[in-house]
C-alpha cells in the first residue's frame, strides 16, 4: 500500500509508475518498436486470439472501460457517464446482459457524480457509494445481477491507471482484456456506431485518462506511444477504422489544448480475430 504524507501526495506512485513502465518494455515489443506490429507479437507468442470469444452459457456483463476489469462490455461508468437510464436499460434488453457492476475507486463514477450533485464537493469514495446505488438500481428494474468490484479484486494498481493500450473492438461478443500474454489496456466497443457520439466520447475519456496523472501521462511519447489496437473481424477493413479513429483524434486536437501532440503520441495498430467455431 502506497502511504500518503499530511497533504495526500503519494511520492511514491512516479517511482512505481517508472518500475511497471520499465517492466513492460521488456515484456510487450511492440509498444516500442514502430516497425513490429501487434500482430508479429501475436504471431511470435502464438497467442490464442480464440479466448476471447464469448463461452457458451458465460454471463453477459456490463462494466467499466477500465483496463483492470476482464470479460465485460465495456461502458464508462457502467453506463452512467454518456448513457440515460432509459438508454442503459434498453442496452441491458438488446445484448440479453445478466449481470451490471461498479468499481471502487472510478473514475468515471467521480465525473458523473460532480454532474449530478454541481453544488456539492463530492469524495471519490462517496462517488463510488452514489454510482453503486444507481447502478443497483438499474439492476433491480432490470431484473438482473448487480455486482460490486473492489480495487483489490481489479488487475491493475488502485492508485493509477497501467495501461498502455487501448483496444477498439468491432467483434461481437470479445473480450480481448484478459487474453494470455496480452497487455492491460482500456476497452472501447467500436460496432455499437449507432451510439457513434457515445463511442467517440468513450475513446477520447480513455486516450485523456492515459494522458492525464492518473495515467502514464508525460511518459507517452513519439518513440514510446499510447497503442490503440483494433479487434477486427477478419472481413473488416483496417484503413477505414483507423481513418475513423484519427478523426477522433483530430478533433482532440482542437478540444484538448492542455495535450499536447496528441496524434504523435498515439500508435494506431490492429489485429484481426479468428470468426469463432
């Protein structure tokens, strides 16, 4: 456990941050060699892109974008941040969900609350509270699961985000998060493009926490950039998802003056899944 000094910095995290960063450089080629794709990781590890698909009879989950939860699909906040409730219940109906959570210590959870409640100074942990009762709530009217995923349960560290990658998802039913060998990254479903606003607001959440302190922040750069990695089904074409993509990062460009070189600091790469059998 990190401690905390009278302030509630924690000096210890960067050194932390600089530990794990160094670690995956070691174990994820890819994230630093321009010329070496994801795809050469997957083919040289013989990675089994097959695990990802969906099992026959596995729950169906909606959590966070989150890089420490695995198996789920993601929405930021569960939902709460770019989705009504109506919107999240008729969500849980078209996918036949089975189970929603929450998670302690999100970040998306402290967003929406500050939303919600504009006069009041609200805690992260009271956020949490507040995202949970919502969240069971919709749970309950939708006659389905609620669970509660705490920090210790998650794979990464609770006081930062470790992700170096994000993976924008166009098959069904996948779940790259959690596949062998496979680094934590955030998780964007991108085949949900009529919800295309909500989309491009969960990937420019994702790329802004990378960005950002609570992330690597600084660390990403042109020679050591943030990966986005497309899940491809094997018919898809690849230039025209990462033409979709690097509009969203023109516009971050003009939203997001406080980040700087943005598209520089991003690799766009893609891999493609096996149909499942």
């Amino acid at each position: 456990m990190i401690k905390e000094n009278k302030e509630g910095f924690k000096p210890e995290i960067e050194e932390i941050k600089n530990l794990e960063w160094e670690e995956q450089n070691k174990k994820y080629e890819f994230l630093l060699n321009k010329d070496y794709s994801i795809r050469d990781y997957i083919e040289d590890k013989e990675i089994n892109l097959e695990e990802g698909h969906r099992k026959e009879g596995e729950s169906v989950v909606i959590g966070c974008i989150d890089e420490g939860i695995f198996r789920r699909i993601p929405l930021a906040g569960s939902g709460c941040l770019f989705l009504t409730k109506e919107e999240i219940l008729d969500f849980i109906k078209e996918r036949k969900v089975n189970i929603i959570t929450s998670h302690e210590n999100c970040g998306a959870a402290l967003v929406w609350a500050k939303r919600e409640n504009p006069n009041k100074d609200i805690t992260q942990e009271q956020a949490d509270e507040l995202l949970k009762k919502y969240i069971n709530g919709i749970a309950d009217e939708a006659e389905i699961t609620f669970k509660y995923i705490f920090a210790k349960e998650m794979k990464r560290p609770k006081e930062y985000h470790s992700a170096r990658m994000i993976f924008f998802n166009n098959v069904k039913d996948y779940y790259p998060s959690g596949i062998e060998k496979i680094p934590l990254a955030f998780s964007i479903e991108r085949f949900t493009m009529h919800q295309k606003d909500n989309v491009k607001k969960r990937l420019k959440l994702a790329i802004n926490i990378a960005f950002g302190d609570h992330g690597f922040g600084e660390k990403f750069t042109k020679e050591e950039p943030l990966i986005i990695a497309c899940c491809l089904n094997e018919n898809d074409n690849s230039e025209e998802i990462k033409g979709e993509i690097n509009e969203i990062l023109n516009e971050m460009e003009n939203e997001f003056k406080d980040i700087k070189n943005i598209k520089e600091r991003i690799k766009i790469d893609y891999f493609f899944v096996p149909a499942k059998k």
